[in-house]
C-alpha cells in the first residue's frame, strides 16, 4: 500500500494548495475543444524555439506549477502551457477511461494546437511523468527534452485491486466521481500494465529529479523508485538523475529552484 502514499498525499495537497497565494503574474486563459470534452489551458507567450508543456500528478490542476512560481519562472524564457485535465478545474468531465494512453492522446491533441511546428520540451510530475514518458515514444520526432519530476514508474507502482479500491474510495469520498483524480485513479493497474510494454525514451537529453525525503505519512523506501528511475536511461546518451535529499513527492514545492535550475540545463544543451 506504500507505493500509493504518494498519490493520496497529491490528492491532499491539491486542497490545500487552492489556499494558497497565487502568483501575481497573470496567464492568459484558453480552451481547447475536444470531441469529448473541453480543457482549460493557461500560457505564457514570448515567440521562443521551443514550446515547453507541463504535465501535473494525478489529484492536481495546473495551479501546482504555480505555488511556488516554478511554471512563470520557466515562461521567462520560453513559451509555456499548463493545463487542466478533464475533471480538474475549469476543464469538463470525460466519462470515458482516463488511463495513460487517453491522456496521452489528449496531450498530443493539446500541443498539436500549441507548438505551431516548433519541438517541445516535456516536464512532467508523478503521473504525468507516465503521460509525457507515454508522449515521447509516441511522438520522438516533436520532443526535444524531458524534465521528469518524481515521475510514477511502474515497477514501483503496481497496485493490487484491493490497494487500488481503497485509494479510489477514499478520493471519491472527498471529491466525488467526476473528478479528474477519482476517474484517473481507477485506471492505475492498467496503466501499470500498459507502461511496461512501452520501449525506450527517444535520444534527447533527459534530467529525471527523484525526492529522496518521505513525505509525511509516507512509509517504504525512496530508494526503491531512484532504482526505477535509473531505468529511464535505457538507450538516452545525454542523462541527467539527481536524488534531492531536500523534497519529498513535491519536489515543486519543496525545492522549486532545483526545477528551474535542471530546465535551464536541458535548454543549455539544445539548438
């Protein structure tokens, strides 16, 4: 039941960081009309090479990028789009199975009307690590880098159905059936099936940062997901993995300077 703590905490903290102050810079608010439902997206334009598209965790809206600055940081230098998945925020419900090969289609939709032609850089947290991980070997052609933030792996996360059951009750206790997180939580043991039969990340330089720190109610060993994430490097010649002893889970809250710092990197490193 550990390797679901992380989870359920993202479910909590998505509360609790609707308190509080947001940035005082403002983003300019769009939709994207899907044939199913609608997503609420938010940007930051200044015409850059690159489009850089954020993906949350599972239980958070696009707000979580914005706690502590890290997205408006980042949107100094370069065009970005954080969003909201169905069920979360302003975006519509999708009664169909949000599990990762939905979403990442949804993603690829999003960035389709956003990136105009130009490659995008990817910096995905917890289950939106799976999304963008999903993305890339789908679309190697458009990504130009990863930036993973404590991103889900499946030979960490593979959840019996009993685990999955409590999880999923306990979520849609707190915030009901169509929200993004409750719908998105009953996919998780076929989304840890469907990752395991995915390849390699394309060639493109990669920084995975793992937070090494339990967070408060967590049990288990981080270690055991750094282990999961070295296996990212399988066939990526440019490699970045640091363990931040100083974040748990929410290494955008804990430590946000280490994300922007790692983003500059992989820009250092591009055309």
């Amino acid at each position: 039941m550990h390797k679901l703590i992380p989870y359920l905490v993202s479910v909590l903290l998505f509360v609790s960081c609707k308190k509080d102050k947001q940035s005082a810079v403002l983003l300019d608010e769009h939709f994207v009309e899907l044939s199913t439902h609608k997503l609420a997206t938010y940007t930051l334009s200044s015409n850059s090479k690159y489009l850089v598209v954020f993906e949350s965790g599972l239980g958070n809206d696009h707000t979580i990028w914005q706690n502590k600055k890290v997205a408006e940081d980042i949107g100094v230098k370069s065009d970005i789009v954080i969003y909201d998945r169905a069920g979360y925020g302003k975006s519509s419900i999708d009664h169909t199975a949000r599990d990762i090969n939905r979403l990442r289609i949804e993603l690829e939709l999003l960035i389709n009307q956003y990136a105009k032609g130009r490659k995008v850089i990817l910096v995905g947290h917890s289950l939106g690590g799976m999304i963008i991980r999903d993305y890339a070997i789908k679309n190697p052609e458009t990504v130009a880098a990863l930036l993973f933030v404590d991103p889900s792996h499946e030979s960490v996360l593979h959840p019996t159905q009993a685990a999955e059951d409590i999880l999923y009750n306990s979520i849609n206790l707190t915030n009901g059936p169509d929200f993004g997180g409750t719908k998105e939580t009953r996919q998780l043991i076929e989304d840890s099936q469907y990752m395991a039969t995915l390849g390699n990340l394309p060639n493109v330089p990669v920084v995975v940062l793992t937070g090494m720190k339990l967070d408060a109610g967590s049990t288990g060993n981080t270690q055991d997901l750094y282990n999961a994430h070295e296996l990212l490097k399988s066939g990526v010649t440019d490699f970045t993995h640091i363990a931040d002893t100083k974040s748990g889970h929410f290494i955008m809250i804990d430590n946000p300077a280490l994300i922007t710092e790692n983003f500059n990197l992989l820009l250092s490193k591009l055309p």
